[in-house]
C-alpha cells in the first residue's frame, strides 16, 4: 500500500464512519476493488478510527468534557444533577454489550467477517432495521430523558456493528429511534455513545501495530491516511446532524440497498 491509497481509505472511513452506511464494510469493499490486502488490516483500520474519532472529540469536546468532568464530581460524591447521572448510566451500560462481544468476536472480526458477500447481506439487513426504525413514532425524547435501560438497549444495536455492513451511526440511531427519541436526539447520543468504544478499539488496535513491529512499515503511510479521516470525519458529522434534523434515512437505505446488489453482482 502507498500514501494514495492510504488517503483514499482515510477519506473511505471518514466519509463512512458517521454516516449510516458502515466504514468497515465500505474499507472492505475498497480493499477489494483495488487490491489493498495488508497484515493486520483491521488495525489499520481502527487506527483509522481513532482518528475519526478525534474528530468527534473536536466536534462535541463541551459535551464530552461535561460528561467526563460530571462522571469524575459522581464518583467523589460531589454534587450531580439526576439527569447527568442518568446520562453517564446510560453511556456506560450502552458501551458494554459492543465490549463484551468485540471481545469475544475479535478473531472472526479479523477473520471471516472481513468479507465481501456478507458486507453485502449485513448492509441489506441493515438497511431493513433503519426503516422500521423511521417507521417508529417518536416520543421526541431528548438526551436528558435517557436512562441505564434505554442505554443499554442502544447498545445492543451499536453491537449489531461489529459485524461489517450494519454501521454504527445507522444502528444506534435506530435504537435511539426504536426508544422513543426524535431523529436529531438520536443521533446527538449515536455520538456520545460511539466515543469510548471508538477510543478503546482504536487504541488496542495501536498497541497492536507496536506490539508486531508494523508501526515503522506502514507508520507514514498511517499517518497520511489518518488525517485524511479526521478531515473528512468532521465534515461528515457536521453534515449528518444538519441533514437529519429535515430529512429521514431512507436516502441512505436506498444507498445502501444498491451498493449491496453491485457487489453481489460485481465483486
């Protein structure tokens, strides 16, 4: 792999971490299309989303710093409002079901799931969940009515994104969807939520290109491809939450729909 083709996956995941299409399975895809089977693909792409992840920081660093800020004041029993509480409850019970089965799934991530026909399926399926998630009427809840139960349940969904093709951001937007929050809410927590297990993939996945001695082979390389996520991670959430606040998924089933059939078809 060159410094092009790095960028080009850079752009691949920023462009596709956020918007409800899936990164994994659209790296897959691109790997596929020109050849760019490396070792280790998978580290390199967590990498890549760690990131897009700073991108997320950036963008929602006042919320995140509150909640970090709210979680340690919590902790030393200072002082915390119930819907503060609630929230970080919430987050934290919403981040273990993608931990749990990350865990166990880590071999078959790197593995059998790294394939193109079930990117395919996975996309379809996907695409299935987002429209009865827009289907669902919504109890315009806001992030403050969020509890440890709807957390969890929303991370349930963010876990369905383990498997390449189902998309993070289109998961738990739909779980947040399925719990009763407007589509705008919904997104906002697809954010917050997405942050820790972002972080920690991203950085195991780091300790693991050390770890094997990659970090000199392909080090320039990640990093070229890296700022090309961050760049583009920030203008695909900006754009996400403006275009949500209007419009619904069905765009991005119908996207999704399609692409899956020309890779039945074509790769």
């Amino acid at each position: 792999m060159d410094i092009f083709h790095s960028v080009i996956l850079g752009v691949v995941q920023g462009l596709t971490e956020f918007l409800p299409v899936s990164s994994s399975g659209h790296l897959i895809i691109f790997r596929d299309i020109f050849g760019l089977q490396v070792d280790y693909g998978l580290a390199f792409d967590a990498v890549l989303q760690l990131a897009t992840t700073l991108a997320v920081f950036i963008y929602f660093r006042k919320d995140i710093l509150k909640y970090i800020k709210n979680f340690f004041l919590w902790v030393f029993q200072k002082d915390v409002s119930a819907s503060d509480k609630n929230l970080i409850k919430a987050l934290i019970w919403g981040t273990v079901p993608a931990i749990i089965l990350g865990l166990m799934l880590e071999d078959l991530m790197d593995s059998v799931f790294r394939n193109s026909n079930l990117v395919a399926l996975s996309l379809i399926i996907g695409s299935l969940i987002m429209l009865f998630a827009e289907k669902k009427k919504p109890n315009n809840l806001k992030i403050a009515d969020v509890n440890a139960v709807k957390g969890f349940i929303i991370g349930l969904f963010q876990a369905l994104a383990l498997v390449p093709g189902m998309s993070r951001s289109g998961m738990t937007i739909s779980g947040g969807l399925f719990s009763g929050f407007s589509r705008e809410e919904a997104t906002r927590f697809s954010f917050l939520l997405a942050f820790p297990i972002l972080v920690g993939s991203g950085l195991k996945k780091l300790l693991d290109l050390f770890q094997y001695n990659l970090i000199d082979t392909i080090g320039i390389d990640l990093l070229f491809g890296s700022v090309a996520a961050f760049i583009v991670g920030l203008l695909a959430i900006h754009f996400l939450i403006k275009f949500l606040k209007n419009h619904s998924l069905k765009v991005f089933v119908w996207y999704r729909v399609i692409v899956a059939v020309l890779i039945l078809l074509f790769i």
